[in-house]
C-alpha cells in the first residue's frame, strides 16, 4: 500500500467518524427530508447540521409510513 493510499483511508475514516445517522425520523409534507431535524437541532441542540440526505431508496409499496434513515 503505497503512501498516497494509507493517506486518503485516513482521510476518509476522519470524515465518515463524524457522520450520525438517524433512525425514525419523518420528513416534512413538502419532501423536505432535512427540515424536521433541523428544526429539532436549533430548538434542542442550539446548532446547526451542515448536511443531511436519506439513505436508501423509497420504498411505497411495502412500508410506505416507515421513513428512511438520515445521514446528518
């Protein structure tokens, strides 16, 4: 394993360590994923999340009331 790819493993490791991954969560009516646990970290938290999708994909027909989990 040359230098270049132990570096960029460490990188990568350093970034995914501060992901958080929310189970539960539903998203707003207008599809806006992100906006329920925004609201939820600025009411609680006092702070701001930079990025948040959801993982996976829609699943309509077998469980349509479960919302997908998010990574802030």
């Amino acid at each position: 394993m040359s230098d270049l790819e132990v570096h960029r493993e460490l990188s990568d490791m350093n970034r995914r360590k501060k992901n958080v991954i929310v189970p539960g969560l539903m998203g707003d009516h207008n599809g806006n994923d992100a906006v329920a646990f925004h609201k939820l970290c600025e009411e609680y938290l006092h702070c701001e999340p930079m990025d948040c999708t959801r993982l996976g994909k829609p699943n309509e027909q077998h469980a349509p009331d479960k919302p997908r989990r998010l990574l802030v």
